[in-house]
C-alpha cells in the first residue's frame, strides 16, 4: 500500500457547519474509493501567505491515507478542482 499526504485548504465565508461537511463529503470520496485514513488533522483557520481567488485566509486540513492504487488520489484531485469550497489543495506521496 501506497501512503500519501493531502493537504486542502477550504474558503473561509463557509460555516463551521459547511466546513465539516465539506471535510465529511472529500473523506467520503476518498474511502469509496478504496483508501484508508489513517490521521485527519484540522489545522484551523490560517492566513494565507498570498490571496488565492481573492481570499486572505482559510481552514487547513491535512489527511494521511493509504491506499492500494490511485483511484482514491484521482478522483480526490478531480473533484477538488472543481469544488468551489476547496482554495487549493496539495497531494503528496510518502517515502517508504
């Protein structure tokens, strides 16, 4: 199994609600998917070291997975592209 590290940041004009459900909803994919979460870490809101789309801040959140392949990591990554809650988000592949 392949360990990996994503790291997503969520617009900060969300509520405390709709931020956990957005949380809820990427972690759903990613389990559907076929991968295992092993930490889920909520870093709070943080400001940003540049605007993106004309934010200053937004919530951090940082998961460790494992998964068998990349089915889990795709369709993670394509569906973050098009949300309009996810600013940016960051995957990356752990070293063994």
């Amino acid at each position: 199994m392949r360990e990996y590290e994503v790291i997503y940041i969520v617009r900060p004009t969300l509520q405390e609600d709709e931020v956990k459900k957005v949380c809820k909803n990427f972690e759903d994919i990613l389990t559907s998917n076929g991968a295992e979460i092993i930490d889920s870490k909520e870093m709070g809101q943080r400001e940003l070291a540049y605007e993106i789309k004309d934010f200053k801040s937004g919530y951090y959140f940082v998961l460790t997975i494992k998964a068998n392949n990349d089915n889990a990591i795709n369709e993670f990554n394509r569906l973050a592209l098009i949300s309009k809650d996810i600013i940016r988000h960051l995957i990356t592949k752990k070293e063994a």
